[in-house]
C-alpha cells in the first residue's frame, strides 16, 4: 500500500503538471521593439534618483512595463517569457535570467525593512528581529544582473518581493572592482529597549549599535558569484551580557549549464547571540552563543513553461555554554544537524503567475540525550505546500504564497508528533503608486529541549505597510503576530509586535532613521507575560 507522503507528493505532481496540459497557453503577440544586448551594471546607473514605477491597470500583465522608453503614449501587448521572441535586452529563448531588464523597472535590492523574526525555520526564534532583519535583508544594487542567485529557497532566498516593497528614491551604485561591483554599508545608532531580559519585570536599558556590511557581486553575462559579510555589534551601557557579537559570511554562485539549466550553491556562517525569548533559552547569566554552518544546493530545469527544481541542504547548529554566578551550563544536548532534501515542480501560465507543489523532507539528528529528561530529540518531518508564485519582475505584485501541511516525528515514541497546516508567503503588493504592502508567513516546527516534550509548532505572519509622505521621506507601520504550540499544554506562547518607522533619504548615499516597536507575550501562565517597547534611531552610510 502506498503510504501517505508518496501520495501526496504523486498527486502533487500530477495535479500542477495536468493543470497546464488542459489549459490553453498564453502566447502573445512580440512588442515591436529592436532586439537589444545585455546591459552590464556601470551602463545601467542613472545619474540622478531612481525613475519611479508606473502602475499599470488590472487588465495590462503586472510585468510588462517593456520597452516603452520614456514615452508615455507607447503601447505593447503582453509578452511571454517563454516565446522565442523575446522583447528587447532578453535572452533568444526567453531566459530572461542571463540577460538585464532595459525597461523601467529598477530591480536592484536594498536593505530589507524588519522581517517576521525567525527568518530560519529551522531556529526562527533564536534572533531578535531587528538582528534577523540585518542577516535576511542584504542590500544589493541597481543591475537585474544582481539578484540572479535567489532561487535556492523562494522564502528565505528571494529579495526581490521587498525590492519592490521598499520604493527608495534611491538606489545605491557600488564600486566597481574589476568584473566585480562591491556594495558596503555601514549604520551607527542608539537603541532603548524598555523590557531589556524579555521577562516580567525586566528593568530597561540603552545601547549603542553599528551594524557594518558589504556585498561583492559579480558582473557576468552568464554565470554568477555573490559574497557578503554583514555584522551587528551593540554595547548596553548597563548589561554589557546582552551586548551583540553577531556576524554573517556567506559565498553564492550559480552554474549556466544551458539557457534553461543551472546549478545553484551557497555556503555561509552565522554566529549569534539567542535571545532571551528563545525556547530554552537562558533567561539569567550569560547568553549562549549559537554557531549555524549551512551548504545548500539547487538543481533547476526548465522545459518551455514545466520548471523542476531539486534541492538539498546541510545546517548545523551548535550551542555555546552559558554561566551564571560562576556555575557553568553546557548546552550540548540542544546541538543537531538538519539534512533535508525538496522538489518543486510549477507551470507558468504567464511570468506573474505560476502555479505550484513542493515537497520537503528532513531529518533532524541529535548527537545525545537531552540532559533534562533523558530522550534523544532526533526527529523525521515532511512539508507539503501548494502555492502560487507571482513572478519577480511584476509592477504590482511579487513573490510567493502557498497552503499546505507539515509534520515532525520524533524517533523515540516517548514524544509525540507535531503537526498542522502551514502557510508561507513572501510576496509584495503594489497598492498606489506611493503605498506598498508587505506579507511575510512562515510555519516550521521548533526545536526545544524542554522535558517530554518533542518540539512546538510555529506560525508567524505579519503585515507591514508603507507609505511615500515625500519622495524623500518614507513612513511605515507594520503588525506581526507568532505563536509556538507544542499541542500538549505545556508550551504555548503568543507574541504580537506592532512596529512604526520613519526614513529620510538625506541623498544617495545617506539615510535617516527612526524605528518604534511594541512588544505583547503571552505564555503558559501568568508570570510567563510581560509587555516591552523597543525605539531605534541612526543614521545608514551605503555607496
């Protein structure tokens, strides 16, 4: 008899495979524009601010501005990625991953506003936002060239939903080093968190924060290579043990095999602090210091408009041991390994709109028995998610929501599975032309060493809108909602945050900031509560 995850990965197959056999294609007919060559990123720089993005109605595709130029009467119909006659400064197959986009359309990326915290399911509750925000969001530049190693995870991965979300005047042009150009940044800031432990009755405290980066990307027309190093430094003026030491490195490259066939890598290197509000976190003495290694790889193949993706991955996480008054913790048991191997299969029915089903499987392994209850916490989990992708080229809309259902089996039957629905999003709408909304969705299971107890099912979702008061001056307000349950009574944590911002692009290469946040928890029981707020300020030098 076929078991319960071989089906759902055969009829998800079969269910988005069939759904583009039966109906119609989409062909349309070729924009009367001269074919183009590629642009390389020192041709694409505008000398003054980046042109703003027109809004195209309902009935026009999201992702043909095309080669209109700057006349406003030109008209085109919409065209097709896939059609062998591709409009100008694209590929003759209609990749256009290996050639820039010549339309309006900037698609280079910036730093990313503050993401749903927890931008690694495998540790979502590990960081800070505003620490998550620094490692999820790098900063990029003008050139399309720029954002073509990102498919590895269209969650994690993907910048180009909040490229369209940020809407900046301005967009950074980096230094050209050789066939290289290289994006630094740097921000220096204050920081007073009301609630500095995370726990009731915390007392407050300030800090001061620099938070340098820099992004090396390659300048090809086939084949890409990518290098960051981002780090996050704060000193609390009177609790030097929440003092940050966090640091980023991460090397990408993407192998052209052929126009429709590429390789794609990545290795990085985290080190950071675990918040106070993590799972099994140490909520007095020191902070443990949590070492993450990751290597990925992602095989994608595209047959006209059926694309295949096959990618696996290796994260390693270690925990470092914690002190309070001279007594010494180690935290050895909370170390594992993931191993987890996904396919993804989509039909494009049109670049702004591509149906699809992935399926994931894991592996978690513990090196040893925790120490509180003696139960080894090595698991099994699958993912089954079916979702549409809105492309990443779109004017209006981008990005990737799905539905689906996941669930984690521990190995030992002491402890019970974990399960439920999933929703994951990353996807970017386009309201006006001076507003823009942003949703962000991840559901994953929660490690925990917490006695008898197997791991927590988390969601997390949130909503942030922003707003042009000026081409200049940018507002924002945002609501992001978390909850871990481990469906037996004893963990049950609600978070709800509820942000504002302001950004003042003094010029190209200088931005002003301020960040408010309202912190609410919820936990199994009353003394778990507390309430905190979090104000940020600084000034971003980026070239």
């Amino acid at each position: 008899m076929v078991d319960r995850p071989f089906a759902w990965l055969i009829s998800g197959i079969v269910a988005v495979t069939l759904s583009g056999v039966f109906c119609p294609s989409v062909r349309a007919q070729v924009p009367n524009a001269a074919q183009g060559g590629e642009t390389t990123i020192s041709e694409s720089y505008a000398s003054g601010p980046t042109r703003p993005i027109s809004l195209q109605s309902d009935s026009q595709d999201d992702d043909d501005a095309a080669a209109s130029g700057d006349d406003p009467n030109f008209k085109t119909t919409e065209q097709d990625l896939l059609d062998p006659a591709s409009k100008a400064g694209q590929a003759a197959d209609g990749d256009a991953g290996l050639t820039a986009d010549t339309s309006g359309v900037v698609d280079g990326g910036v730093d990313a506003a503050e993401p749903v915290e927890g931008t690694d399911p495998a540790a979502s509750e590990a960081r800070d936002g505003d620490d998550a925000a620094i490692f999820a969001g790098p900063p990029a530049g003008y050139d399309p060239l720029l954002f073509q190693i990102e498919d590895l995870n269209p969650y994690v991965d993907n910048r180009t939903p909040r490229r369209l979300f940020r809407q900046e005047p301005y967009d950074p042009v980096g230094i050209k080093v050789g066939s290289f150009v290289l994006f630094p940044e740097v921000e220096f800031g204050a920081s007073y968190y009301s609630n500095v432990f995370h726990a009731p009755g915390s007392p407050s405290d300030w800090a001061m924060d620099v938070k340098p980066g820099a992004r090396l990307v390659s300048n090809w027309g086939t084949h890409a290579l990518e290098f960051r190093a981002v780090g996050v430094l704060s000193f609390y003026n009177d609790f030097p043990t929440e003092d940050d030491r966090d640091y980023t490195l991460e090397a990408r490259g993407r192998l052209d095999i052929t126009k429709r066939t590429n390789i794609q890598a990545l290795v990085s290197r985290q080190q950071y602090l675990e918040s106070r509000s993590a799972l099994d976190a140490s909520s007095a003495g020191t902070r443990s210091v949590i070492d993450t290694n990751r290597a990925e790889l992602a095989y994608n193949q595209r047959f006209n408009r059926l694309s295949y993706q096959l990618r696996g991955s290796v994260q390693d996480y270690t925990y470092g041991s914690v002190e309070d008054d001279g007594r010494v913790t180690s935290n050895s048991d909370r170390d594992y390994t993931i191993y987890e191997e996904t396919f993804r299969t989509s039909w494009e029915f049109k670049p702004s709109f591509s149906p699809y089903f992935e399926f994931a499987y894991n592996h978690r392994d513990y090196g040893e028995a925790a120490q509180y209850d003696f139960i080894n916490r090595t698991s099994n989990g699958q993912r089954y998610r079916f979702g549409v992708s809105f492309g990443n080229t779109g004017e209006i809309i981008r990005g990737d929501i799905s539905l689906g259902y996941g669930i984690q089996t521990p190995e030992d039957s002491r402890l019970h599975s974990v399960d439920g629905l999933t929703f994951d999003a990353n996807a970017t709408w386009r309201a006006t032309a001076l507003t823009s909304v942003l949703l962000n969705a991840s559901t994953d299971v929660s490690e925990t060493t917490t006695a008898n107890v197997g791991g927590a099912f988390f969601r997390t979702v949130g909503v942030e809108v922003r707003h042009e008061l000026r081409s200049y001056l940018v507002a924002s307000a945002g609501l992001i909602y978390s909850n871990q349950n481990s469906q037996d009574g004893i963990i049950n944590d609600t978070e709800w945050r509820q942000t504002a911002g302001i950004e003042y692009y003094a010029n190209r290469n200088t931005v002003l900031f301020g960040k408010y946040a309202h912190v609410d928890f919820n936990g199994v029981g009353a003394p778990n509560d507390y309430v905190g707020d979090e104000v940020h300020f600084g000034v971003r030098l980026r070239q």
